[in-house]
C-alpha cells in the first residue's frame, strides 16, 4: 500500500515498499535524505529547487526531469559523487 502526502506548492512525497518518490520538492522543512526517485515536472524555482533536492537527495538517489532542467540536475549529482557518494 502506498502512502501520499502533499507537502506545500505543488509538491508530494509517495511511499511505497519499492522506494519513496517525490515530486516537485519545495519548502521542505527537514532534512531526511530519503528519495529514491525524484520527478521535477518544469525548471521554475517552485518546483525545481535546488535546496529542497539537497535536503531530500541520498546516495543512489535518481533524478527525472525535463530537458530544460537536466543540466542542474547533472550538477547535483556531481556534487554528490563530490562529496563522497557515488552514483550509478
């Protein structure tokens, strides 16, 4: 069984025993580097936000997103291999 939650804007959390997805994370209040997936729908700051990807992101963690985002989110991946965590 899946558990949803919509979290502020237009964002939404979605757990389900294959993963937890998120969707357009903004305004995220804890840091729980938790998301195995996340979707960005468009490039605006509401819904592709740099530093609510970072609070979420974990080592693994896939980003989807559109053309016009993909080389920020390139750039978050980079990051975290960076820092420490390697990616697939």
């Amino acid at each position: 069984m899946s558990q949803i939650q919509v979290l502020k804007h237009s964002s939404i959390r979605i757990e389900t025993k294959e993963g937890i997805l998120y969707v357009d994370p903004y305004q995220i209040e804890k840091e729980s580097h938790d998301a195995d997936y996340i979707f960005i729908t468009h490039s605006h700051y509401d819904h592709f936000s740099k530093e609510d990807i970072e609070k979420i992101k974990k080592e693994g963690t896939k980003i989807v997103t559109v053309q016009s985002s993909r080389q920020e989110a390139e750039q978050l991946v980079r990051r975290r291999k960076r820092n420490g965590c390697r990616t697939k």
